[in-house]
C-alpha cells in the first residue's frame, strides 16, 4: 500500500542534486558531439555547450536551494553550506571555462574533453560539498581527483605537464591511501560512516570499549588530516603543490588552486567539526601546527620565486595557512570566516591566474615575473586588474582578500589563538613584498630592449617583454568578473559573511 | 535630525576627481586634467568651511549615518562619519593645505609625464584621507588609514622608472604592513571587548574603567598596539625607516602625504583614542618615550644630510615626534596645535624647495646647488628665498612664527603638564637646538653665495681661507670634508649655467601657494593664543581622568626663554659654520672623524635593518626551503626534463620516480608526525 503512495526514490531527492545531474548530463553531453567530430578546433562547438552546462548548473544550484533536507538515505543534504559552496563551485567551473576558451586556442590544444573534465570534476566537487557520508565524500573526491589528474597533463607535449600530471596522480594516490585507511578506522569504531551519527556516536561513547576506540578514533582523524591536508596543500604535504602547478595549463592551475581546495575544505570542515567535533582538543594542535607551518613556509619560500605560477604556487599554500588559523578558530565565528575567505580567494586568485594564462602564450613562454616588465603601459586594462588581485591578495582595503584576512584573525583572537594570529598577521605583512613584485615590474620597470636576435629567442640574462597581445572576449569577461567581485567583496562584505555565518550554525548545529 | 551636513559629500567630490581623471584624463589635454584635479578638493575645501561656518548650529559631536555597511552576526559597521572639533581642525587642515599643493602642482608637475594619473592619484589619497579624519568607527578608520598607504605607495614608484623609487614606493608599503599587524590586533582587541568599532560606542565604555598601572591591562595592550600602528604610518622609532626613502617621490607628493597630512595620521589617531590612553599610564609612557627619542634621533641625523629633501624628511620624522610627545604627556591640544602649524610650515618648506629644486632642473643636493649658482641662489629666486626663510624661523622656534607658539607650547607642557618628566623636556629642548641648526644650515648652504668663493674673489680679503689653496681646493675640502657625501664626486671647478640660462623663479602658480602657506607658518599661531585652540579642542579630550595637580617645575616664561636661547643658539652655530668660518665646518669633521661617520651614514640603521631580518630571511628562502624542500628536488627535475628529449623516456622516468619517492618521502614523514602525535605524545 505504502509503495503504491511513496516511490522508492522520491524527485525532491533528484532536486536537491540537480546541480550535479545537469553537470553530468551536459559533460556526457560534449563526449557524444566530441567522439565523432575529428577536425582541428574541435572545442568551437563544445566549449558553449560547457558554459551553458556550468550557467544552468549555476541555475540549478538555486533550485536545489529551495529545497533543503537529506537525500538518498542520508548520503547527501543539502543546507546553506552545501549551497554556499554549491555556487562558489559552479561559478569557479564558469569562469575557468571562459579561460580555457582564451587559452586553448592560444596553444593548440582547442578539445572538447577538456571542457567535458572540468565539469565532471566539478560533479565530484559538488558531491564533496554536500556529502554527510564517508563513503561518497571518498568517491566524489576521486572523481574530482581523477579530472584534475589528467587536466594537469593536458599539455600533453610538454614534459613539464605530463611529469605535472604523473606526480600529481602518484603522490594524490598516496594521500588517498590515507584518507580512506581513516574513514576505515573511524567505521570500525563507532560501526558507522554517517556524520551525524558518529558524532552522536563519539559525543556518548559506550563505557566498556572507550578507551580503546578512543585510540582508534584518534589514529583515523589523523589518517583523514593527512589525505586531506595534501588536497588543501598544507605543510608539510604541500611538496607536490609548486611542480603540479608550475607545470599544469594555466587555467588549469587556477581550477586546482580554488575548486578542488574549497569542495576538500567542505570535507574537512564536515569531518572535523562536526563528526569529530568530541575529539576537537585531540586534533585542534594538529590544525594549530599545520596553519603555522603554511603561512610561514608559503610565504618565505615564495619571496625568491621569479616564475609566476610558482610563486602563485606557494602563495595559495600560504593561503591555505590562513584559512586553516581561521579553520582553527572553529565555531561559527570561524567557520564563516573560513567560507568568506574561500570565495574572495577564489576570485582573486583565479583572476592573477587568468593574466598569467592570457600573456602565457605559445608554449607557456613568459611566466616569469621579469617578463612583466612595463607591461602597465603596453596592456594597462589586465595589468591593472592583476594589480587589483595582488592588492587583494596581500589583503589591502577595499578589496575582498582585506575583510577575508579581518574576519579570519577576528576569529582567531576570538577563540584565543594570540600566537597564531600575531605570526598570521607578520606573515600577511612579509607577503606584502613578493606580490608587489610584479607590481612593481609592471608599472616601475621599462621592458628591456632586446639585443637583435633571432624573434623571441631569449637574450642571454635578459628576459624577454611580453609581445602585445589583444585581449580576447572570454577573458576580458573573466578578468571583470574577478575585479567585479573582489571590489563587491572589499566594499560590501557583509551580505556574503551573513550568508556565510548562517550557512556555518547550519553545519553546526544541525 | 533638524540639519544635515552631508559630511559624506566632502570625500566624494575627491573621489569624482579621482574617477574622472583616471577614466578620462587621458584623453583631455593636460589643462582640462590639472583643472578636474584642482577643482574638485577645492570644491571639498570650501564645503568643509560651509561645514565649518554651521558650528554651532548643530550637536557636537555631530554623527551622520549612511545605512548598514556590514550587517553579519554580532558585526554590525555602519558608513558613518563624525564631525567634532578635532575632526573639524583634521578637516580643514587636510583640504586646505591638500587645496594649497594641488594648485601648486599644476606648475610643479607641469613638464611631467602622467600629469593626468598624477592629480587622479592625489584625490584618490585626499578621499582617503578624509574618510580617515571623518569616520565614526575605528574600521572605517583603517580603510582611510591603509588606502592613504595605498595612494602614497602609488605616488612614490609609479612617477619615476627608478629602481630606487620603486625599492622606495615598496620599502614604505611593507614597513606600514609591519606596524598595522599592531594596528589591527588592536582593533580586534577593541572589537572583542566593546563588541563594536564605533567611537562613541567603545569610548563610553572605556570611559567606565578605571586607570590601569599594570603592563597587561586591557588598555594599556590596546594602546600599545594601536601606538605601534601609529609608528609605521608616523615614522617612529623603529619603524621610520621608509620615510626618508620615500622622498624618492615627486615634491608636492612629500609636501602633501609625507609631512602636512597622512604622517600625521598616527597622532590624530592617537589623540582621537585620547580616552583609552589616559587610562593607560604605561601605553602613555611609551608614546611619549617614543616620540622624544625619535624627535632627538631624527634630528642628529638630519645635521648632516646634504640632499635637502633628505633634511626635511628626518625633520618631519623629528617633529612628529613632538607631536607624539605631546600625547604621551596627555596634552593632546597642545600636539593637534602642533600638527596643524606643522603642516603649514613643513608643507611650505617642501614647496620652497622643491621650487628650488626646479630652479635648478633637479638638483637635491644644497652643497651642489650652491656650487651651480656661486652668487646664491636667493638673488634668483627671492620669493622662493623669502618663504623659505619664513617656514625655516616658524620651524626653528624663532618667537613670533607659528611653530615657536606650538613647540613651546609641547615643551612647556613635558616639563610641567599633567604628567610632568623634566628629562624628556631636555631631550625635547636639544633636539630643539639641533632643528634650529639643521634648518638654518639647510638655509644658507641652499641660498647664500659660497662664503669660500667670496673668499676667492677678493684675494686679499679678510675671508680668505685657510692656507694658501687656491678657493676651488677648498671647496672640494669642505665637500670632502662630508658635508658631507661619503665618495666624493668630481665635480668642475668652475659653476655650472642652468640649462637654458640662470636659474629662474617658480612660475606664479607656484609661488603663490607658497606665499599662502608663507602667512599661515607665520601667523597661524596666533591662534592659539591665551590656549584659545586647546580650549577649543577641550571637550573631545575630556575624557573623565583628572590627573593629580602639582607645582609647575618652572615658570612658563622660564620654558620660553630657555627654548629661544636654544632656537638662536642653534641659528648662530649654523651661520659660524656655514656663512662665517666654513673652513671650522671642516677642522670639526676631522675632530670627531667617528661621529661625523655615523651620523652621515644615519647611524647605519637601513643596514643593520638589512643584515638582522632582510638577509636571514632571504638566506633561508633560498637555502634552507629552496635547497632541501624545493630545489634539491626541482633543480635535478627540470634539468633534466628540459634536457632530455621526451624520446629517451627510460632516464626521464627515472629521473621523475626520484622526484616522487623523496615527495612522498616528506608526505611519509609528515604522516608519522602527525600520527605519532596524536597517539603518543599528546
């Protein structure tokens, strides 16, 4: 009788992964149109079919919202934390697609597959934001993993890119190992892979076997702190992080250096604070030690960096650092702060990206920063907006990377964490000088006048100015888009940080 | 509310000027750029007198809100500005003398590339500034405060393609970083305990506690670390060092940012907290510690400096150290006073010389400028000459100039204020001597004929030098003699022409400005006669803490007579030396080699600065992390990748499996940390 009245599955429950259906159905969408098609610049078509899959998932996003509650027997729930996210990530996948259209072109490389990838990648973002079990918070991680696996190599003829892409995929193996040995562990201790349930498990643990699930309870949060601390790049499992992104396509690295971080911030946040929010004092020095570590060793190593994708490498480690003082500070106080920073960061860094990837050209020539030189005066509209990310990014006023900063240490000192927001803040000070770097090359140098060589044959020590370059449609929409919301960010902070905060009590208070 | 003032106006007409200009400027010829530039803070000046000619006709403080700015949890900031009495006097100052230089850039910059960027970028810094003086709330505040960092830092590099201005515009931006982690743990502090950032919010509770007398009181932290804010934007010990270099800077960008406004913010900032410091007797202790030493430091410094912007900037550094002094010695009015006639004559004395400067198509240095123009550069250029003669007696303390009635004013008030210390009041009174020596030197070297080359003319003359060198050798002598360069340069014997024929007076557009400013250095203390401006600014330091009366250690009249004798001693020293006996110049240096050396080389502070946190941290980020966390592995990886073509696929994969297995090898050992931590060691 009852089977009759409920279906088995009910459609609120498609509704509330519609974002994740609509990604899946367009990425199938561009394999079925990119199989047959076998002539160059095959991407023409797909890549608009790619944008309109990321816009409606954007969309859809808003749909899911309107529907609150768990779905699929408790695998998956969608709440304002899962929507924040939700939107940060399919915005995040639009604006890298308009990238890509810019950059793919530029190096030949103009496929659909790589359209396809960065949404299916996208699909297991989304499922990572979302999940409340550990089973598909591990496969929504390998299925974001395994995208971002092969989109580092998509310059497949460079080697930098392959052997980018090979160290990614052997040492992210090697922290997934990890990961997953701590879901098994925690699964043999409370004999559940729920969130909430393990939480309710570890909050009244059953007298008899406490002090030893306690053990290994403690030996799992550690397991799962390390997998994930190599997805978020936090020192020390950070080593991969400067080759990967120095090697991978531009617009690639920029995916990777907001997409997937944020979704394994999602995770981290969902794991820690509330599954084992019991255990906090075990794994708080963990976090405490990882934040430090982060910022400092970021920071000071990418004061000497000349290329620019590295040196933006071991910024976003040092980036990560503040986010995880924030993630630290806990509570909802800390938690908004780290949801906040995750959006300004995404927007300032995939915009330096963005620059990066548009003056790269053929072959991902000039990367480095001396190649920047006077670039003010002969490209000032992208030189200007690099210097809007810069700016955000030391955490200057008016931008959105300065109230992501306030709110972070703001936090902190609320939970009491003196140290850890005084070497914060020196940090964010010592930062100041390498992002001024290219500012500094861009408006304070004049372009070296090359000796009469060969075209574009580097001149000895002199690094060679970037050519003109006109700007193409796509990346003039994303660099204004960027600047867009770090100034939106930097003036009106505070409808995002209320949403935020809201989203936060959401996750954790149920 | 019966009456609006629309304070918020005030900030945005610069911030129009700002926009147009950036927007348009380029387009429009220069004279329809400078015209935007100039038109609009004055605009801003002359809706700040409105503003002014309303006092009384409406509450004080007066606060005006503009909707809810952030509105998140416990975070509620509205747009506010606040207009009181220190506002107003901030107000004033800032537009008028912003006004004054605006219109004396149109000349200045005149034959300048960017002419247009430049006046966007001068509004932008007057927008900031003004939200700085006009915000209701600390955070606010800070936006003004960093963004006047920001404008200035743009101001400094992006004029010149020097790599020492662009070493400059970023040594000033890091510096400031430095002293604002101060700032805003402060802020955070305030924020926690008073659960809110707007002034009369946090003030009416602090007003509630009692004085503290321990290191570790809320107020004293709070003070301390809102002083060490103050220190990087007001170039204080330790944290002065960008100043100097700052002057890298066009002249009217040091007249405007680097000595009459944004150095100054430290102080207003300070006074605008007058209610947390006096309720912290040990934060208070430091700011006026702080700001006597770097008002003697700077000053030792600036004897021997021969670049003149160089002299000015260690003495801006000096007096803002008076100004500092003044609030560690909780008479607040008395240090506002100070700023504003500071503000008159500093900014003058910018002008002068840059005026100067020009006359001599760039020349900085006062011993070369005399050299260029052998019969004084004050018979080319009197307007130039006479203002710079005013703002130097109103700086020295000569009675009857502003700065005489203001730094008296400071001095009197160590000695026998509220917190009366009569050490810091010598150590005010001789760096008071040495400001008077500084100055004059600065005045004679730059505009009186050579005193040796008199000598010279006249070969039996009563001046003639010593020995029997020809005037030229002893020229060089007194060069060499460290006046003092360090190497000296080979310079020709014979003067050099200005291009273009002698050198000229500054265009009206320019001397006029300075002539305004040449009244204000010295009438404007006039002002504050009978303590007529402290009464005024009284009620926004009243801040509920009486301090205990004692007997004044020594007449007022004592005070002054002492601080003349110091300001003429210091006047007739400077002309002994450089007018009447330059070879005594010459005959001290050899006395005292040592001192003479570390002065000149400003204690090698810059270089100690390099060799204790620059060096080390440069060391480590090359060795330590790039060596064994980064390129021990990456050096081998991309050689050999770059090397090898992707054919020979056996040594390539070799060479990347290496790679991995000692990255996985950090991983591994992380891992083992982390686990053994979490099941041995916690």
């Amino acid at each position: 009788m009852t089977s009759a009245a409920t279906p088995l599955v009910p459609a609120v429950y498609y509704l509330r992964i519609l974002p994740e259906i609509v990604l899946t159905v367009f990425g199938a969408v561009i394999m079925l149109i990119e199989g047959p098609a076998r002539h160059v610049g095959r991407g023409r078509t797909t890549r608009w079919v790619a944008l309109v899959g990321a816009l409606t998932a954007f969309a859809a996003v808003w749909i899911q919202s309107r529907h609150p509650g768990y779905a699929f027997s408790h695998l998956f729930r969608v709440d304002g934390f899962t929507v924040f996210f939700g939107f940060l990530l399919t915005a995040i996948a639009t604006v890298i697609i308009l990238m890509a259209m810019d950059y793919l072109p530029q190096q030949h490389l103009d496929r659909g597959e790589f359209y396809a990838l960065v949404l299916f990648g996208t699909v297991g973002m989304g499922f990572m934001a979302g999940a409340t079990e550990l089973i598909l918070m591990f496969i929504a991680l390998e299925i974001s993993s395994i995208s971002t696996y092969i989109l580092a190599g998509y310059r497949r003829h460079a080697p930098k890119s392959t052997e980018a892409s090979l160290k990614y995929l052997l040492l992210g193996s090697f922290a997934t190992a990890f990961f997953l040995y701590g879901i098994a562990l925690i699964y043999g201790a409370t004999g559940t892979t729920q969130i909430s349930a393990i939480a309710r498990a570890l909050a009244h643990p059953s007298a008899g076997a406490a002090v030893q699930t306690g053990q290994i309870v403690l030996l799992g949060a550690a397991l799962m702190f390390i997998g994930l601390g190599f997805k978020v790049s936090a020192v020390p499992f950070q080593v991969w992080t400067p080759d990967v992104y120095e090697g991978a396509p531009a617009p690639v690295t920029a995916f990777m250096s907001a997409a997937p971080k944020a979704a394994a911030f999602a995770i981290f946040l969902r794991i820690f604070t509330v599954a084992l929010a019991a255990n906090s004092h075990a794994w708080f020095w963990l976090l405490w030690a990882a934040a430090l570590l982060s910022m400092t060793v970021g920071n000071v190593a990418a004061l000497l960096q000349n290329n620019f994708k590295r040196m933006l490498a071991y910024s976003s480690i040092a980036q990560a650092g503040y986010i995880l003082v924030a993630f630290a500070a806990l509570g909802a106080d800390g938690v908004s702060a780290v949801m906040f920073y995750l959006a300004a960061y995404a927007a300032m860094n995939i915009g330096a990206f963005a620059v990066v990837s548009h003056f790269a050209h053929r072959d991902e020539r000039y990367v480095d920063i001396r190649n920047y030189a006077g670039l003010g005066f002969r490209a000032p509209w992208p030189a200007f907006c690099l210097s809007v990310f810069l700016f955000s990014l030391i955490g200057v006023p008016l931008t959105g990377g300065f109230f992501g900063k306030v709110y972070i240490f703001r936090a902190a000192l609320h939970s009491h964490l003196v140290a850890l927001t005084i070497i914060g803040l020196l940090n964010s000070a010592l930062a100041a000088y390498y992002y001024l770097r290219p500012v500094v090359a861009m408006y304070m140098r004049e372009a070296p006048v090359l000796p009469a060589l060969a075209p574009g044959a580097p001149a000895g020590n002199i690094e060679p100015p970037i050519p003109p370059t006109a700007m193409s449609g796509p990346i003039a929409v994303v660099l204004a888009l960027c600047v867009a919301v770090v100034i939106w960010l930097g003036v009106f902070p505070g409808s995002v940080l209320a949403y935020a905060l809201r989203s936060a009590r959401h996750l954790l208070h149920g | 509310m019966t009456l609006s003032l629309h304070l918020w106006l005030i900030p945005v007409l610069c911030f129009l000027g700002f926009a147009l200009n950036i927007l348009g400027g380029r387009r429009w010829p220069r004279r329809v750029a400078g015209w935007i530039g100039v038109l609009f803070p004055a605009a801003a000046f002359a809706d700040a007198l409105y503003v002014a000619s309303r006092w009384g006709s409406f509450a004080v403080p007066y606060i005006e809100t503009h909707g809810a700015w952030i509105l998140a949890g416990p975070l509620s900031v509205p747009f506010g500005f606040q207009l009181d009495q220190l506002s107003l006097v901030m107000l004033l100052v800032v537009t008028g003398v912003g006004l004054v230089i605006h219109v004396y850039s149109l000349g200045y910059m005149a034959h300048e590339g960017g002419f247009y960027r430049f006046f966007a970028l001068m509004n932008l810094f007057l927008f900031f500034m003004l939200l700085l003086v006009l915000a209701n709330n600390f955070l606010l505040m800070f936006i003004g405060w960093e963004g006047v960092g920001f404008a200035s830092y743009i101001l400094i590099g992006f004029f010149f393609h020097r790599d020492s201005a662009a070493a400059a515009g970023s040594k000033a931006f890091v510096t400031n970083r430095i002293g604002d982690v101060g700032f805003l743990i402060g802020l955070f502090l305030i924020f926690q305990h008073f659960h809110g950032f707007d002034f009369t919010r946090v003030f009416a509770q602090v007003r509630a506690m009692p004085v503290e007398h321990a290191w570790t009181g809320l107020l004293t932290v709070i003070g301390i670390l809102l002083f060490i804010g103050a220190t990087g934007k007001s170039a204080q010990l330790p944290l002065y060092v960008w100043l100097p270099d700052a002057m890298e800077g066009p002249t009217p960008v040091s007249a405007l940012i680097h000595a009459a406004t944004m150095v100054t913010a430290g102080v207003y900032m300070v006074a605008r907290s007058a209610a947390i410091y006096d309720r912290a007797p040990l934060a208070l202790s430091v700011v006026l510690a702080v700001g006597a030493l770097t008002a003697i430091f700077a000053a030792s410094i600036g004897l021997l400096q021969r670049d003149i912007k160089k002299v000015l900037a260690y003495s801006t550094i000096s007096q803002l150290g008076y100004m500092f002094m003044a609030c560690g010695a909780m008479v607040y009015g008395a240090g506002i006073f100070h700023l504003m006639t500071h503000a008159f004559f500093k900014g003058l004395l910018f002008l002068a010389a840059g005026s100067a400067i020009h006359a001599l198509a760039g020349e900085q240095d006062m011993f070369r400028i005399r050299e260029r123009v052998p019969d004084g550069l004050k018979k080319y250029a009197p307007i130039t000459f006479w203002t710079f003669v005013v703002a130097t007696c109103s700086i020295a303390g000569i009675p009857g100039f502003a700065g005489f009635f203001s730094k008296d004013k400071i001095l009197y008030a160590v000695l026998s204020g509220p917190r009366p210390n009569a050490w810091w009041w010598a150590v005010g009174t001789i760096a008071a001597g040495m400001t008077s020596f500084y100055m004059f030197r600065a005045l004679f070297v730059t505009f009186w004929p050579d005193p040796a080359r008199r000598g010279a003319a006249s070969a039996d003359g009563p001046v003639r030098p010593t020995g029997q060198e020809p005037a030229g050798a002893v020229t060089h002598a007194i060069d060499a003699a460290g006046f003092g360069a360090g190497p000296v340069l080979p310079q020709p014997a014979h003067p050099q022409p200005h291009e273009g024929g002698p050198p000229h007076e500054a265009p009206a557009v320019m001397t006029i400005p300075m002539i305004i400013l040449a009244v204000l250095a010295a009438l404007g203390g006039y002002i504050g006669i009978n303590d007529r401006f402290e009464k005024f600014l009284a009620p926004v330091f009243a801040t509920g803490v009486t301090p205990a009366p004692h007997a004044a250690a020594m007449g007022e009249g004592a005070v002054m007579a002492i601080s003349i004798a110091v300001a003429l001693a210091g006047f007739a020293l400077a002309w002994y030396f450089y007018l009447a006996r330059p070879e005594a110049a010459a005959r001290a240096k050899h006395a005292l080699p040592k001192l003479w050396s570390a002065i000149y080389n400003k204690y090698w502070v810059d270089e100690v600065y390099g060799a204790v946190f620059t060096r080390p941290l440069a060391w480590f980020s090359r060795v330590v992390l790039w060596r064994i966390v980064d390129a021990g592995v990456i050096d081998g990886a991309v050689a050999a990748v770059g090397g090898i073509s992707r054919s020979t696929g056996g040594g390539l994969r070799k060479q990347i499996s290496g790679n991995i297995r000692s990255y996985a090898g950090w991983i591994g050992v992380g891992a083992v940390v982390a686990i053994f931590y979490m099941l041995v060691a916690r």
